[in-house]
C-alpha cells in the first residue's frame, strides 16, 4: 500500500496516499466554541471551511506544536472520490515522505490492533523504526461525530 508517513510526538503514522488529497502548510483556523478538543477548529480550503483536527491531540497527547516543518493533510475519509462532504484536515508535526508499505506482511500482521484508538490499524516494519497505519475512513470529522458516539 502507497502510504504518506508523518509524525505526532516523534512516532510515525501511515495514511493511505490515496485518502490525501493534497498536503499543504499550516494556516490559520478559526476555534469552534464547545468543540473537542482535538479539533483545532475550522479551515479555509479553496473556499471551504473544513475541520481542521490535531493528531497529537487525537492520539492523547497535548497539542502538536506548530514548526516550520508542520503540515496539514488534507484527508479523504470516505473511499467514495465523488463525495467530498467530509473532508477534514490533520494537523502533523512533519511529514518524513511517502512509500509502499506491507502491513499485511509477516509479523506485521500479529499486532493488527495495538490501540482502543479507533482509526489506527496494523504496525509494520520501516528499516530500523516502525509506523503505525490509520484508517482515514475512522477519522471523526465534524458532520459524523453524533454518530461516532452513539
């Protein structure tokens, strides 16, 4: 699978290149009043407000502070490439690149689900480190949250 890698407090993550649509700086958000706090707020994209989510933050850690090498993906959830109701952006402190990586290989598949976390997968083998696989279709976005609760 071609995955773009990036990291949240200094572990790498894996999201399928075919979920991104694009990576692109950090910009400003505007903050949503009683929202989780995951969600750093909303985003111009193009002429859209779009959720604009810190990973660090979803993964239970503080928020991700913002460096020069800091990007916002700008995710797909849905497999459907017609519906773009949902799309969201993800705050990471860096993105390393882009690869084919096995997650279904060997002992890979043994760890399928290290987390409660619901949108992290498989862990797979990279040289010497690992990376964690998410599931952009798991994400919570701002139009499904009430369901993802529920």
């Amino acid at each position: 699978m071609h995955v773009v890698i990036w990291t949240s407090k200094g572990q790498r993550y894996a999201t399928p290149s075919s979920s991104i649509i694009e990576v692109i700086p950090v910009v400003q958000s505007r903050p949503v009043v009683g929202s989780e706090d995951w969600l750093q707020g909303l985003f111009d994209y193009r002429g859209r407000l779009l959720p604009l989510v810190d990973s660090s933050r979803l993964l239970g850690h503080t928020a991700s502070e913002i460096r020069m090498a800091s990007r916002i993906l700008v995710i797909r959830p849905s497999d459907d490439t017609q519906d773009d109701r949902h799309h969201l952006g993800l705050i990471v402190e860096q993105v390393l690149g882009s690869e084919d990586v096995d997650f279904d290989k060997g002992e890979e598949s043994r760890s399928c689900q290290l987390s409660s976390i619901a949108f992290l997968g498989p862990v797979a083998c990279i040289g010497n480190s690992t990376v964690q696989l998410t599931t952009p279709s798991r994400l919570p976005t701002c139009l499904n949250q009430q369901a993802m609760d529920s």
